[in-house]
C-alpha cells in the first residue's frame, strides 16, 4: 500500500487527486493508497446535509469559510490545518463487501492510532466516529464507487476546534468536539502524529481483511 | 415470457446494519432501458456513506420500485430486472 502525504492542501485540490487516485484503483493500474491531508478552513456537507446543518452559514461567510456540498455520505464537518484527514482508496472488491464493516474498521484504526499517541479514545456502539468519553474527536464520511473506497476520516489533531461550533457537526446539534491538543494540553507534530496513523492502517487493514479472508479455523 | 428467463428482485443487501438512513439519491438507469451486468445502476446514501449500486446480470430494468428521495431499508426490492 501506497502512503501519500499531500500537506496542506485546498479540498478541492486534494478531491481531484483523490478522484484520479480512485481511477486508476478502479482501472487496476495503482495499489491501494492512503491520503493524508491537512485542509485549508471549510466546511463540508455530505449527501444527506440540510441547510438546519449550519446554523453560523453567516458568521463563516464573514471568516471566508467555504461551505461545500461533496460526494460523501453524512453530514456537516469542519476541517482546518492541523486537522488530520485520511483518505483510504482501498479496492475492496476481492475482500468482504461490507460497508458497515469497512466504518468500524476505520473507526477502530484511528481509535488505536489516537491511544498510541496519548489519547484515550474508542469507537461507541450505535454513534459513527471516535469518541474520547463523551467528545467526538474524528468523523467519518465515506463513499465507495464499484467497490473501491474513497473519502474517508478527518481526526481533530492540533487544529481550533471553534469552527464546528458553528455547524450541527454530522447533524447533531448536542455533540461537543475535542482535539488530541485539548486532551493531552499540548502540540503535537503533524509529521509525528501522520506516521503513527499510517502506520497502523497498514497494519489494521492487513490483519483486518486477511482475517476475514483467510481459510476457515476448524476447532 | 420465455422459460429462461426470470424476474431478478434486486435489494440492497450491502447496506448491513449502517442503513439507519438510506436514500435512493440518483438512478443512472430507466424503467424499459437494457442493464448490463457490472453497469452502475443507482446511487445510495446512507448516514456514513454514499455508493453505487451495479446490476448483476444483463437484462431489462422493467420496474424501478424506489424513486429518487425515497427512504429504503435492507431487504427492501428496490428495482425488477428480467433476466435472459
């Protein structure tokens, strides 16, 4: 698997190297890839956004945020520098094709990768994200597209946290977001952090699909 | 209708338990236009994802069941296909 690493990059340049990547999966003419990215300010609506999803549509137009409509599912999220997003383009189509199983799988690795740096976090059973207690810390959104995986996983790093303030983030009005710098009361480096979390979605995804795959164990 | 062929029912079975909210977004096909098998058919959203959904076989789509907007649940027979 190909580990990509595009820094600071606007969403809309890191959507087209995204859609070029996830063509070329879908060709058979690249590996599995993930992205890392950190985004300039915006505000991103999924398929099933409403306007009731920005309640500070104003207050963003007066900071110079951009609100987009983009091709992933859920809701409203807020990304901005420091905020770590990873865009896996998996060919899943030869591994089990679950969806839902594919989220969990995200949502463990991030879980794991936020406790190898210090933050106590974990997946909750019936809410979509990683949670540290009862503050959301990183939101997922993907879309699949015959059977290859894009969009992804945005994970509250060192970036502010003010902007979700001014959105229901994934539609929920009560959620209350934290950051790994909140809990852990210091900066983290990127570069640090990205290599952590690359490092164990190679090995989550390789221990995760070879499980299911392989020959059944017979007792 | 002829012996070999059948009316294929076609559901969303990959939508697992994450369908707490899955919605047709969009049709690529239309009702009496011939699918090929591997052709993206339609597009889902669910709360975490959004995906397209191909046909399995070659055929006519004579019946789609679920329009554009509509709520669907696993299980649910979104679209008719005759097979054959």
């Amino acid at each position: 698997m190909e580990i990509m690493d595009l820094g600071i990059k606007s969403y809309d340049d890191a959507l087209s190297v995204q859609h070029e990547i996830l063509q070329r999966r879908i060709d058979g003419s690249s590996e599995d890839t993930l992205i890392l990215v950190e985004h300039c300010p915006i505000v991103t609506l999924g398929r099933l956004s409403g306007n009731a999803c920005v309640p500070g549509m104003g207050d963003l137009e007066k900071k110079g945020i951009p609100v987009v409509f983009v091709g992933r599912g859920g809701k409203a999220t807020f990304h901005a520098p420091g905020q770590l997003v990873m865009y896996p383009i998996i060919d899943l189509s030869g591994k089990k094709k679950d969806i839902a199983r594919y989220i969990d799988f995200l949502e463990m690795t991030v879980a794991r990768s936020l406790c190898r740096i210090g933050v106590r976090a974990d997946r909750v059973n019936e809410r979509r994200g990683v949670w540290v207690g009862a503050d959301k810390i990183a939101f997922t959104g993907v879309a699949v597209k015959k059977w290859v995986t894009y969009h992804g996983v945005a994970i509250n790093i060192n970036n502010d946290i003010g902007g979700f303030s001014l959105i229901h983030p994934c539609g929920d009005k009560d959620i209350q977001v934290t950051s790994a710098r909140n809990v852990l009361g210091r900066e983290l480096d990127m570069s640090e952090v990205k290599a952590v979390f690359a490092e164990q979605f190679r090995r989550d995804i390789e221990n995760e699909y070879k499980k299911a795959e392989g020959p059944a164990v017979v007792a | 209708m002829k012996e070999d062929t059948f009316i294929f029912k076609m559901t969303l079975d990959m939508l697992a338990d994450d369908a707490d909210e899955a919605v047709i977004a969009r049709w690529h096909a239309s009702e009496m236009g011939r699918v090929r098998k591997g052709e993206e058919l339609l597009e889902v959203v669910t709360d975490k994802a959004s995906f397209d959904v191909v046909s399995p076989y070659d055929g006519l789509l004579v019946k789609i069941l679920k329009s554009e907007g509509s709520s669907v649940g696993t299980g649910e027979v979104v679209a008719e296909i005759r097979v054959g």
